[in-house]
C-alpha cells in the first residue's frame, strides 16, 4: 500500500477499542494533519473518545496548494477530512476515512480509499488478528457508535 493519510473516524474507532498499536502495524508512518489531532484532542476532553497514544502518528502540515483545496472541499466536509482529501490527493497517499462524504468526495478525486473495515480486513490478511478477534472489536467498535455497514467480517468486508 502507498502513504497513508487517516482522519478522525478511522483513528477514533480504534482509539474505542483500546488498540491504536494495530494501526501503527498495519502503517509506518501514519501520516495525518494537525487538524485530525486537534478533532481527537476534542473527543477526548468531552469525553467522545478514549485517551490513547497516538505519538507515533506523522503529522503532515499542508503545502499552500494543498490548503486552498482543502478551504474548497470545506464546503461540505469538516476541517480533518478536507485537509485529509487535500494532502492525500496532492502527495498520492491512501485515505483512511469512514466518513460518508469524504469517501464519495475522494473517490471524484482518484483517491484510494479504505476505512475501519478495510483496516480490519488487512489485520487479518497480515496475521494479526484472526476472524474472531476482529469481530469483536468490530462488536466492540459498533456498540461504541460506529455506523458499520456490516455486522461481521469475511469476503464483505474486503477492500472496505
């Protein structure tokens, strides 16, 4: 896989199940912007989002080009995923994201594109979590808010 550039959603649904090490596997580096940070910094202090540490995280500051877009895309989506989208497209970085209208914005860009599921997915291709480890926390991670298009993993869930 390419760089790989995560938003919020992604980050906070593993910070839900206490394993933010399992992206760190899956992603060295994890690139994100200071924006995305600052979004899981709120969720921790109104107590949205567990504390975790994401110091191992690469944190990118967007280019003069790359925060003009992400001023245009915020017309619709939020400050983390339009500098997310922004960053992703101009450097050629994989978009993690969960996000409804950053997936369908960044696919009319190009983008790839990948998400919780696909995170899921590739831990179990990787050996890292079997299938029933990685339903549970995908359990774990719906019962914490996660908007989960399915209730379990296996071939649904490939390239999610």
């Amino acid at each position: 896989m390419a760089g790989t550039i995560a938003d919020t959603t992604v980050l906070s649904n593993f910070a839900h199940v206490r394993q933010p090490a399992l992206l760190q596997h899956l992603f060295t580096p994890l690139f994100v912007p200071a924006s995305v940070l600052a979004e899981l910094d709120q969720g921790v202090r109104s107590g949205l989002v567990p504390k975790c540490n994401w110091s191992w995280l690469e944190v990118v500051s967007p280019t003069q080009a790359e925060s003009v877009e992400a001023e245009e895309l915020m017309v619709d989506l939020d400050r983390g995923e339009s500098d997310c989208l922004a960053v992703a497209r101009a450097r050629g970085l994989v978009l993690l994201t969960d996000d409804r209208a950053a997936r369908h914005r960044g696919t009319l860009l190009g983008l790839e594109i990948s998400g919780t599921l696909g995170c899921l997915d590739m831990l179990i291709h990787e050996g890292l979590l079997d299938l029933l480890q990685a339903n549970a926390l995908l359990a774990e991670m719906v019962a914490h808010g996660y908007r989960s298009p399915v209730r379990s993993l296996g071939k649904e869930a490939s390239g999610a």
